[in-house]
C-alpha cells in the first residue's frame, strides 16, 4: 500500500511493505539514473532506520524505513524551498489570467455580432487553458520527485517479485558443476557424509554411519568406505569408470555390483543407500516424475522436494529432498524415505566436509582395498602384492611418462576403429602415475592380433601399457583360489517365450509347419541383437560424452577435437540406426505407436543426457528381453505392447539425435 502528498515545498512518498523476505537496502536515483541517497539495512533491525541528504539550492532528500508497525513502511520526503517563493508567483500569474479571461469574456460580449465564429474562439480559449494548467506540472523540481518516488517503487517490486526458479533447471545446473568438478585430471575430490537412519514407527533407535568418498578422474576410479558409529571399516566399493563396482565387506567374498545409477531399486532393496550420492544427479536418479518436484527458496538455500504418490509396492521410494547451495548449487543434504520390506524408513544423508586435493598431495594407499575388508586367506597375499604394485606402479620414477589427452583420445580412436569399445572386455585406465592402461581379453588369437595390430601406433609410447591375452590363456593362469561351484536346477514349465502367440499368430498367415518355428526363431535373434547393439551404442556414447567436459574438450588441439567429435557422431548414429530397425520389426505384430516430446541437449546438460540415454536402453532392452526370452519367473510381453515402452523407445531415439546436434553446431 502506498500514498503519496504533493505540495509546493514539501512532496512526501510512503510505502507499507507486505513481505516475509527481509530488506537488505533501499536506493533512490535521480532521472538521470544517479544515486542520490542509499540506506542500509541491518539484518534483523529493529525500530527506524533514517538517512538524509542535502541537495544542491538549500533542497534536501530524506528516507526513514520504520520497523515498529506490523508490516515495515518506507517514507521519503523530498523538501526544496524554491518552490514556495515560486508558488506566490505562480499564484499572481493564475489570478492574471483570469482577469485576462474575464476581460476577454466582455469584450467577446460585446463583439458577439461579429462574424468571428464562436466554435473556434472556444477552441483557442480552451487550449490555452489546458497549457497554463501544465506549467506546474512540467517543473523540473516536481519531475525529478517523481521520477525518483516512481524508481523507489520499481526497486521494491523487483524485490518482491523474485522469478520462480525451475527445479528441472536447478538440477541440471547442479548435476552440470558436480560433472565439471570431478573431470578435472589433477584434481582428487574428498567428501565425508553422515548417515542417519531410523524406522518411521520408532521401534529402533537411530542408526549412524559416516562415508568417506574419494574419486580421481586420472585414474578413472570412484571409491566408498563406510565407517559404523564406533568408527569401525565395514564395508566399501570400488567404482570403475568402464562401470565395474565391486562391493566389499567384512568376512564375505567382494561381490560384483550394477552401478547404482543403473539399478537403483536393487539398491534400496538391499538395503545398500549408503552406496548413492547426496547428489543433484542421484536425486534425478530416484525421481520418476519430475513434474512433481517443488522448489522452496530460503535465503541461503533451495530445497527441492518431491512426493511419489505412485509408490504401492513393498520396496520403494516414497518421498526425497535435496537442499542445494544458492551460491553454488552443491548438495549439502538428502533425504529419503523409502519402504523395505514393509517397513517405512528415513535416511539423512548431510555433507560433513568437502575438498579438493591435487593427485601428488594423496597417498597412494588410499586408492588401495583396505586388508580388513578381504577374507582372511587373500590378506596376506594381497598385503604382498600391494606394496610391489606400489614401488612399481604408483611411485612415478624419472622414466614414467603421463598420458596426455590428446593422446588418450587417440588411443581411443583406435580401439573404435574396430569395435573394440562395443560390449567386449576391454579397459582403458590411467596409472597412478598418470599412464595409460590397457587391458583386453580377446575370443581368440585372432581377434588378439587385430587389438594388437590396431595399437601398434601407440605401443611403443612410455605412457601407454597395453595388455592383451585370449580366453585360452586366461584360463591358464594359476586361479587365486578354489571356489566351490553352486548348481541350481531351474524348472521350466512352458518352453515358449511369452511373446510365442503374438510372433505364431503374425506368422502363421504366411507360413506353415516348422517353417514358422524357424522365422519366430530367426526373428527373435533379430529383434534381441539389435535391442542389445543399442544398448551397446549407448554405453560407448556416454562414456564418450563424460570423459570430457566441454571446456576440457576446447583446450585440445584441432585433430583430437575431431577425432573425439567423429566418435560421438559414430555412436549416436549407430544408435539410431539399431532403434530404428527395432522399432520397424516390432511395430507390425505389437502395433505399438507412441510420440515423445522433442529433446533438448546442450553443452551443458550433455553428459547428464547421456546418463539418461543409458537408462532407457537398459529399460529397453529389459523389456525386449522379458518378451523375447524363456524364463521360470512366468514374464510377460505385455511391457512391449504399451504405450511407455514405445514412448520410451522414441523418447531415446530422440535423445541420440539431439546429442549428436551438439557436436554438429
């Protein structure tokens, strides 16, 4: 509410502020856009605050912002003596003209025989009327108070109509910083999380754990010790950046794991959260629909919540939240509450410490498995090879060369020359010495031969270590140790795939006899290679996509950027082209049609594209694979046949030739 008095000494502006959000300063400008008065607000102030200035011509500004009533109120009171000799004067000229006026309206009396039409004699009387009464107005002192109370308000209102921030973008921006920050070479992230969890119906007390958190992007490794609240090692997980996970925990074998971004139910069924980040990324992960996420801004932060009003299963999420930095948009807190089993539980995930370290300052062994988490027998034995590995490898002698990146990208370029990065075993890794590393298992001598003719370029550079050996000679090697062999009988009652009726009744129409059992069994392998091509395409991509940031990729010399840009290109084509053809061998026996929504890729959401991009074609692939597939858990094709697999299959197409526009701008 605002109210505003003109006289011709004083003019007096007042304001009643109606917000929550507190008031940092108050600015009044002049027409010119020059800051004539600036007030400070303290926080949490109480009572009046008051600043006045004096003006050139004995005039003075003075503004007091009062905290006393209900809601703050701002006064500005705009004084200049001028203008009161100057009101006598235009006093005496207003009784002038009415004189003027009256003497004129007599002699027009007397005139009135005249021809001069009256029409136009009002006209002309009317306009001078009009003009005199602008004099005032047109004041150079009165504009000038006007302008000012006029930018007063204009400051409040932007103050208080803050635009609506978009959660999607916030964790996009999030997800884009997190990526940038852990790509760096040199660079070794250390965070430390606590976990709190409890049972919502309070039958347990609060359990807490606390993570340490390492990852090096040189040596392509992310990794997670998790600590109980007596400090003691209990488990951990060493993350590969070719998507290995390796869980280990006290007195168990290690146990090969899914990466979580990939099968993140499995992670809450079994009850292993501790393995998610306090993430924008991992809070994109669990959100199924995004439409539903709220944004609450507080002065320091965001808030970002979201409830699952779907979730009716017995494992599952059922509401989440992140808080985000304003300055930064880094997470600082995440909670879940998930059901397991029946019971409902919450977990807080809260950031104790966060840093970052260069790789030379980190001690070797903190990348190392940590002896208590391996089984007894493999303690010592480990213990050994450690400390070789570690003279040789991870002490860099004057002889060691580091890898550059124009380099690394041209050890990938030849692996993508044949293939060599679609589904086979094959890493490419950095030492702890900043070399490149790699290793392939090949099918036969064969296919050792082409790896090995195809890095030939490459494998005389002290930066690179290339180690290459066939099924046959792995097999060969001495085992680490003997593992009884565990033999599960697996009862099959019907020995079609569930998409048999469909695929006979298709068929049928044009074939006979074991004709048909021929073309269902040469369609399906069909069907099934190119669903798992895709998904291959669609790894190779994202690997590419994450490996390097855009701005580490303009730092490259011209040749590497093409090279790299060439096998982004290659991958999303091969991608499209296998999703293409599976959707044409579908679409006439399931009739399956859905649109998505265009897709939207930038530079700085591409890697987080990406991510997405593999998440589809594993779901895709799944869905394929149910249908296609004889199993004993009585899976069905009904997945194929509806409307979210076929907007998803679009959707990820899409999204393949959106990623592949970025790099043809």
């Amino acid at each position: 509410m605002a109210a505003q008095k003109v006289g011709s000494e004083l003019s007096e502006q007042s304001v009643s502020i109606s917000i929550a959000e507190p008031i940092d300063f108050v600015e009044i400008f002049s027409e010119q856009e020059m800051r004539l008065l600036f007030l400070s607000v303290e926080p949490n102030a109480l009572h009046q605050r008051k600043a006045r200035i004096a003006l050139s011509d004995d005039r003075t500004l003075e503004a007091t912002l009062d905290f006393d009533t209900s809601w703050p109120s701002l006064q500005v009171i705009y004084s200049d003596p001028s203008l009161a000799s100057e009101a006598l004067s235009r006093a005496e000229e207003t009784q002038l003209h009415h004189r003027d006026t009256e003497n004129h309206r007599v002699s027009t009396e007397k005139n009135r025989n005249q021809q001069q039409p009256r029409a136009i004699y009002q006209f002309i009387e009317g306009m001078k009327q009009w003009l005199l009464s602008l004099r005032f107005m047109l004041r150079p002192e009165l504009i000038t108070v006007c302008l000012s109370l006029i930018l007063i308000a204009a400051l409040l209102l932007v103050r208080m109509h803050v635009p609506v921030v978009s959660a999607s973008e916030l964790l996009r921006r999030s997800t884009t910083a997190d990526e940038v920050s852990a790509g760096e070479p040199g660079t070794v992230i250390h965070r430390t999380v606590n976990i709190e969890e409890r049972r919502l119906d309070g039958s347990n007390p609060t359990v807490r754990s606390r993570v340490e958190i390492w990852q090096s992007a040189a040596r392509g490794l992310k990794l997670r010790r998790l600590y109980d609240e007596q400090n003691h090692l209990v488990a951990g997980e060493w993350a590969k950046q070719d998507g290995t996970n390796m869980v280990y925990r006290r007195g168990v074998e290690p146990q090969p794991r899914t990466a979580p971004e990939v099968a993140v139910q499995a992670v809450i069924e079994n009850g292993e959260l501790w393995r998610l980040d306090a993430s924008a990324a991992t809070f994109n992960m669990l959100v199924e629909h995004r439409e539903a996420i709220t944004v609450d801004e507080r002065s320091n932060t965001y808030i970002l919540n979201y409830e699952n009003s779907a979730a009716n299963g017995p494992n599952g999420l059922l509401s989440a939240s992140l808080t985000l930095t304003r300055g930064n948009l880094h997470a600082i807190e995440q909670r879940m509450i998930v059901v397991r089993n029946g019971d409902r539980r919450e977990y807080r995930f809260s950031e104790a410490a966060f840093e970052k370290k260069s790789t030379g300052s980190v001690p070797p062994d903190v990348f190392q498995t940590d002896p208590e988490l391996l089984p007894e027998r493999t303690k010592s034995r480990t213990e050994d090879k450690t400390t070789a590995a570690i003279d040789s490898t991870d002490h860099k002698s004057p002889a060691d060369a580091v890898a550059s990146p124009e380099l690394e990208i041209e050890v990938t370029y030849l692996l993508n020359r044949i293939k060599a990065n679609l589904g086979e075993q094959v890493s490419l890794t950095r030492t702890a010495a900043g070399a490149l590393r790699i290793e392939a298992l090949a099918e036969n001598d064969a296919r050792k031969n082409e790896i090995l003719r195809a890095l030939s370029p490459v494998r005389n550079n002290p930066a690179v270590k290339v180690e290459v050996s066939t099924v046959a000679e792995a097999l060969k090697r001495p085992s680490n140790g003997s593992k009884n062999a565990t033999v599960r009988e697996v009862e099959v009652a019907n020995n079609r795939t569930p998409a048999d009726a469909e695929l006979r009744a298709y068929f049928s129409a044009r074939l006979v006899g074991e004709a048909i059992d021929e073309e269902i069994n040469r369609y399906t392998n069909r069907v099934m290679a190119h669903s798992r091509q895709a998904l291959l395409h669609a790894s190779a991509l994202k690997k590419l996509a994450t490996r390097f940031s855009p701005e580490q990729m303009h730092g490259l010399d011209a040749a590497a950027q093409a090279k790299w840009l060439a096998m982004i290109r290659e991958q999303a084509t091969g991608y499209q082209r296998e999703v293409a053809t599976l959707r044409q061998e579908l679409r006439p026996i399931f009739n399956g049609s859905s649109a998505a929504t265009d897709e939207v890729v930038t530079e700085a959401n591409l890697a987080q594209s990406a991510d997405r991009l593999v998440e589809l074609s594993y779901a895709n692939d799944e869905a394929v694979r149910a249908a296609f597939t004889i199993s004993a858990e009585g899976k069905s094709a009904a997945t194929i046949t509806s409307a979210q697999f076929w907007r998803a299959l679009s959707s990820a197409e899409k999204l393949a030739a959106a990623i592949q526009r970025v790099y043809q701008n």
